[in-house]
C-alpha cells in the first residue's frame, strides 16, 4: 500500500502525518549540514582577510578542534581549494593530548560547538588565532565569534584586543564587515 502511494505521490508534495514523519530526519540532516557548511565557508573566508606575518605567501594550518559529522566534512572540502600564493592544512584535534603536540603549528583554531568539550590553555601562543561558534562572551581568547542571531542568521563579530594578542593582521574589509560587540549576544 505505501509502495502505490508513493508512485502515486511521488511527484506532489504531501501533508501527511507519514510524509512529515519519513522526509523530517532528512530535512534536519540537510539543515544541519547546510550551516555547518555555512560556518566552515566564513572560516575559510576569514583566512583571505588575515596576514600572519610569520606565514606571509606559506600554507596555513587551520586547527579543526573536536569537529565532527557534518562540520568535520565541510572542513574536508577546504583541503581541495587553494588560495592565491597560500595552501590550508586542515588539522583536526581530538584530544587534550593532540593539543599540545599541535598547538605551536597551528595558525587558526576553529571550534565548532562541538570542540567545547576539549579545553585550551588559558594563553593561546603568539601567532595562534581562535575562531569559535557561539562561544562564552567572556572568553578573551577568542579573536573572531560565529553567532546566530535572533532571526537565525549567521554574523561574526571580531575582538581586536584578541586580534592584537595573536600578533596577525586583519584586512579593514573584514573588520567593516563584522558587527559591532554589544554586551548581549543576541
């Protein structure tokens, strides 16, 4: 019977209790994997708009932090791209003992909401910038902030003292771009 429903069907959209019950895990799926896609592009995108100046014209190490699932294979994607004059290393770091093995080489830190559970040194090392999705606003370490905002957009707001501290230069493109800081998040 569901079999003939569906040929029947297939070609309309259908309000059924089993329609939405079949298509719901797929649309979740699809909408989890489109923003996570859509943080790793700003992530990727933040790497045009910053100069170290220790790395000028070399690769880049982006240190994916506890990235999994959907965001781990988003971040597979940026090894195939390439910059002008700059190649990315995508790095994934798992586990407090990668950190330390790791942490010196890395030029960008990206943690995912899934990354909170493993924790950084209280300083990260000069020349070390972190990016992090919805991170504590407290947290001074973190140089550039993925936020969702009330109407489920994606904004990014810059700490320039955190900018300062990782010794990087930051195009005045991206900090025009960023939003202001306020005191509450959203």
């Amino acid at each position: 019977m569901l079999g003939r429903w569906a040929k029947v069907t297939g070609r309309r959209l259908v309000y059924s209790g089993v329609g939405v019950l079949l298509f719901t895990p797929f649309f979740v799926a699809s909408a989890n994997a489109s923003e996570a896609s859509l943080r790793v592009a700003f992530v990727y995108n933040f790497l045009k708009f910053i100069e170290w100046p220790a790395h000028k014209d070399q690769s880049v190490s982006l240190c994916a932090l506890g990235a999994e699932g959907v965001t781990r294979q988003a971040l597979a994607q940026l090894e195939k791209k390439s910059q002008p004059q700059r190649q990315t290393r995508v790095v994934y770091l798992d586990k407090t003992a990668d950190l330390d093995q790791y942490l010196n080489s890395c030029q960008m830190i990206y943690r995912p909401a899934s990354g909170e559970r493993i924790s950084l040194p209280a300083q990260l090392p000069p020349g070390v910038l972190l990016v992090a999705d919805e991170p504590d606003p407290r947290d001074g370490r973190v140089a550039i902030a993925l936020l969702r905002t009330n109407d489920n957009r994606i904004e990014f707001v810059i700490n320039e003292q955190a900018i300062a501290s990782a010794g990087v230069k930051v195009s005045s493109q991206l900090l025009k771009l960023a939003k202001k800081p306020t005191m509450e998040r959203r």
